[in-house]
C-alpha cells in the first residue's frame, strides 16, 4: 500500500505551484496538465500577492535587473497556489512547466505549460519550486502549518509523512 511504498523510500514529494496572472483564466486546462503528469492537487486557493507577499516570495532574485518587473507582473492580478503532491513532483511539476522563457518554451517544449499560456520571459503562465528545500519555504508562505497530524504539518520535509 502507499504507506509501506513511502517507508520503502518512493519520493513522494510535495511542491509549491503557482499559475501567475497572466494564465490564471486556463486554471482548467492547467489541472488537467497536473493530472495527466501523474500528481495531484492536495491543497487550492486565489490570491492577490501584495507587493510585501510577492518580494518575500522572489528574495532570491532581490538583486536582479527584473526583480521589480517581476514583483509588479506576479501583483498585477490574483494568481492561484497550489500544493501539489505525487513522485518527484519537484521535478515533475519543472518539467510541466518547461523553460523559463515562454519563446524558448515554445520552440524547445511546445507542450509545456509555458508554450501553452506563457507570454515571454517576465510573464511566463507559472511558478514551481526548484528543489525540496524551496518547496518547503514556499509552501509554509502560502499554506502555514497547522498542529496536528497532517500533511500541512511536515513543511520541513516535503513530503507526506502521514498517507
Ligand atoms: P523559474 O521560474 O523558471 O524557476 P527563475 O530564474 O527562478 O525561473 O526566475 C523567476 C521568475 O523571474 C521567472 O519565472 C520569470 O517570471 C522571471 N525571470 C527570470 N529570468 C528573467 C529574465 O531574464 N528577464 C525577465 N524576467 C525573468
């Protein structure tokens, strides 16, 4: 069962998606891009990222030319986050999404996400975690852990230790 595979060591990994403003209206056909990828949604909502919300989100690329672009893109509009959950959805959930920059998206992965939905290399369609370490950040930022015994509270894992 799931609970002897995970103890075998299966990754079932958690991360943190976000569709961003400019893709939030194709939240149905991206859904059923995560579903066809083999993971699942385990936790939902929209949002409107202030601007405090969003460079807190972004801190690493504080120092970069595009930060400000990028922060006034991901405020422009609600985005919609989501826990998504399966085997190595860290990865999985990167590849669905395809390069950075939605115009090398569209020639070198025409299926992904970002050739989908994406603009450019600002206004992209979508955000995924890069590693399990992020995924954790990122997840405690939008989904904070609660007492009990649930998935929403082993961020500093992320992973289900409990199904
Ligand atoms: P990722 O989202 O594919 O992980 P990162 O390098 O972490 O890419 O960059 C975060 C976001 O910043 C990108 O998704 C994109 O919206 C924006 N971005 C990244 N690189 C550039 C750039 O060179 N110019 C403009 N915007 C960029």
């Amino acid at each position: 069962d799931q609970y002897t595979a995970n103890k075998l060591g299966s990754k079932k990994e958690r991360t943190l998606a976000m569709i961003k403003p400019d893709a939030v209206t194709k939240v149905g056909d991206i859904i059923q891009m995560i579903y066809d990828a083999g993971l699942i949604v385990t936790k939902a909502k929209m949002t409107k990222l202030s601007w405090k919300q969003a460079g807190d989100f972004y801190m690493e690329h504080q120092s970069k030319s595009f930060f400000n672009n990028l922060v006034q893109f991901v405020t422009s509009g609600p985005v919609v986050v989501m826990e998504l959950m399966g085997d190595e959805a860290v990865s999985v959930w990167r590849k669905v999404l395809g390069p950075t920059d939605s115009g090398a998206a569209r020639k070198d992965a025409p299926a992904s996400l970002r050739a989908r939905f994406g603009t450019d290399g600002t206004k992209n369609a979508g955000h995924g975690s890069d590693s399990l370490a992020s995924a954790a950040r990122e997840l405690e930022l939008f989904f904070p852990s609660t007492t009990g015994h649930s998935p929403s509270n082993t961020a500093q894992y992320s992973y289900c230790t409990c199904c």
